[in-house]
C-alpha cells in the first residue's frame, strides 16, 4: 500500500478532504523523522516503536577491489511492532 493509497482509504472512511488527510500524514511522518534525528524514539501503544539502534563498528569486504574496508559505528532508524500488532497479522495469514 503506498501513501496515496494510504490518503484515499483515511479520506473515504472519514469523510475528511483528501489534502487535509495527507498534509496530517506528511506532518505525522515528518514529526517522527525529526523526533529520531534527534535520538528521541516514538512509542505508538498498540501499533509499535519507531526507535534508533546503535550499530557497531564493523570490518566488511569491498569484493570488487578484493580490500578490507572498516565501516564506522552509527546510527539507524528502526521499527518495532507492538505484540498485538504482530499477533494480528498472524492470525490473518
């Protein structure tokens, strides 16, 4: 399901305008980009997490030019679904 996808079905369900439905939803994901940026995770109960995770410093291989290369410890974002969550999906599949 894309975005827009996502914008047409909240618009038809709701019965609110389209544009108002997707500037709440480019804000929503905007509002949680800025939120991990600064390190701070988001907690939405009964959905998931949207939390940043530490990765180690770590030697990989550049297989092209047969060399060593060492990739620097950093951050990436990450999302956790909540149990309930997870359990839904499970009963559906």
């Amino acid at each position: 399901m894309t975005k827009a996808e996502i914008v047409n079905q909240i618009s038809k369900n709701s019965g609110i305008e389209r544009v108002v439905v997707q500037k709440t939803i480019e804000m929503f994901m905007e509002t949680i980009k800025e939120s991990l940026t600064e390190g701070n995770n988001v907690y939405l109960r009964g959905f998931g997490s949207f939390i940043v995770k530490n990765r180690a410093a770590k030697t990989a291989r550049n297989i092209s030019k047969n060399t060593t290369i060492t990739i620097p410890a950093h951050k990436v974002p990450s999302f956790k679904p909540a149990k309930t969550f997870v359990a839904q999906v499970k009963e559906n599949n």
